[in-house]
C-alpha cells in the first residue's frame, strides 16, 4: 500500500492524504474524513470512480455504485485499504520532491512554487503556466485594511499576484528541481538530467519569497503569509526556526490551528500550541453557548 501526502499548489492551500494500492485509493483533506476510489474502464478509459467514504466514527458510507465496476474486484481491495486507514497515522509523509519554481527575472533564483510531484515521469506530464495564484480572498477570508476599503483597492490576493508577477518579469521563466535533504535543488533539464545547483537558502521556506522591494509590496507578503500560517504549518520540509516563526504568524487564527493541528508533522513550541488549542476550544465553547 503506497502512503504520501502531496501538496496541493497554485494556490498553495494544504496536503491531500493519500492511501493507494494498484486499483483503489483514498484520499482525504484533514486527514478524518476519506473518500475511497476504485480503478475502472469507462468509455473515456481507465479512470477512478467515487464509491463512498469512511472515516473511524463512521464507517464506509457508500455511494451509488458505477455499472462498469467490478464488484468482485472492488470486495477483494477493499478490506486491505480500510486496514491501513485504520492503522496508519496521519500526517502521511510528503514526498512530492520535484518542484516547478517560477524565477524572479532579476536574480533568476526561486521567487514562487507552482507546483510539484513525486515522480520525475509526472514532470514531462504536467502543463503548468508559469503564473503564481494566491488563495482568493473569499477563500482565506482575506480581508482589506479600512484605509484600503475607502480608497477602493482591489482585494489584497490580486493585488499579491500582481506583485509577484512584475517581480517574475514580462517573459516568466520557470524550472523544475529535484530537492535534496539537505534542501538544497537540483535543477533538471527536459531528460530529468542535472544542470545546476542551488543552496538550501535559495528556496523560500513558505513557497513565495519573502523578501521585496517596496514596504507596500512587502506588507502584503507579511499579511498574506500571515494569514496562510495555520495552512503552511503542515509542510514538512519547515526548518526548527521556521515552525517557530510560522506558530508565531498562526497564533491569531487559534481554531484554526486547532482544526489543522493533528496534520502538523510536527511542533517547536508545544506550549504555544497547546495554549492555542485551549483557546480554541474556549472559543467553540462560547459559540455554542451563543446559540
């Protein structure tokens, strides 16, 4: 049975869990709740069909069966992927390390991550623009400051995208690479060859540079990221000083690291975290209280 999570880019929102074998899988958002999926032929070809979810509480609720699966085989994978549901622990390791960098045309150095896998095969795959999306501001409940609401600014994420697309330059370059344990990147051609090297310090921690020019592009970067952080602390390659830092930057959305804290892999400062858990649930507690 293979076990990962991949992260899911462009926008950068979390890591899909995954639990697959050769005709079955089952995947899952936070890492409770799963959707389980059985390999058929349709007339479109081989494609994976919805068939239920499960979850520890609950069980498999199944959906409406598709008329082209075969039952016999569905009754025989199904037992081995509800055994590793549940016995395996989440997080799920993340193993997606073929990255797809767009560069800032300047020092041609990773500026945003648009993308990644885990198999050099999925690479000559993909077809990715090189254009950076950030979580829309509905979505992350991004919200402008008064001062931008009077003068009619647009929404702080297109105005983010717009950044980091000047900063990529009128001809947006983007490269794969190959990270390394130690984090650094090896850059890959189109035969998936080594062409270069870059330090560990080149790629930005938080998947978009953290760095810019003017304080009104950087202020948007800061509460961007901010407001990511209960998101990002569920990347698995954050540094010690890092996760500190990114606690830090979450320490404003306590139910929402709450939400997200069992997908953590793993904790720089436990009393942080456990006093934002606490607050969390004091939180609930009033909502319900409310109602």
């Amino acid at each position: 049975m293979d076990c990962y999570a991949k992260r899911l880019h462009n926008p950068f929102s979390s890591a899909v869990q995954v639990v697959a074998s050769a005709q079955i899988r089952a995947l899952s958002f936070n890492g409770i709740d799963w959707e389980l999926q059985f390999q058929c032929q349709t007339p479109r070809g081989i494609q994976y069909a919805r068939i239920g979810l499960w979850s520890a509480r609950h069980g498999f609720r199944p959906y409406p069966l598709d008329p082209s699966i075969d039952r016999d085989a569905l009754e025989i994978a199904y037992p081995p992927i509800v055994a590793t549901l549940e016995t395996t622990p989440v997080p799920l390791p993340q193993d997606d390390h073929y990255e797809f960098w767009l560069l800032d045309e300047t020092d041609h150095y990773p500026l945003a991550l648009l993308a990644s896998c885990r198999l050099p095969t999925e690479m000559s795959q993909a077809r990715i623009y090189p254009i950076w999306k950030a979580v829309s501001a509905s979505q992350l409940e991004l919200r402008n400051t008064p001062e931008e609401e009077r003068r009619g600014a647009p929404p702080l994420s297109y105005r983010l995208e717009q950044n980091v697309k000047d900063r990529a330059g009128q001809n947006p370059q983007a490269k794969w690479f190959l990270r390394t344990p130690d984090g650094a990147g090896q850059w890959l051609n189109a035969a998936n060859e080594v062409v270069d090297k870059l330090a560990a310090e080149h790629f930005p921690p938080l998947l978009l540079r953290e760095t810019w020019r003017k304080p009104a592009e950087q202020d948007l970067c800061d509460r961007y990221l901010q407001r990511l952080a209960p998101r990002l602390l569920g990347l698995a390659r954050l540094s010690l000083a890092d996760r500190a830092r990114v606690e830090q930057m979450a320490s404003h959305y306590a139910q929402e690291v709450a939400a997200h804290f069992h997908l953590y892999p793993a904790i720089a400062d436990p009393q942080r975290m456990t006093a934002l858990r606490v607050e969390a649930r004091l939180r609930d507690a009033v909502l319900v209280a409310a109602k």
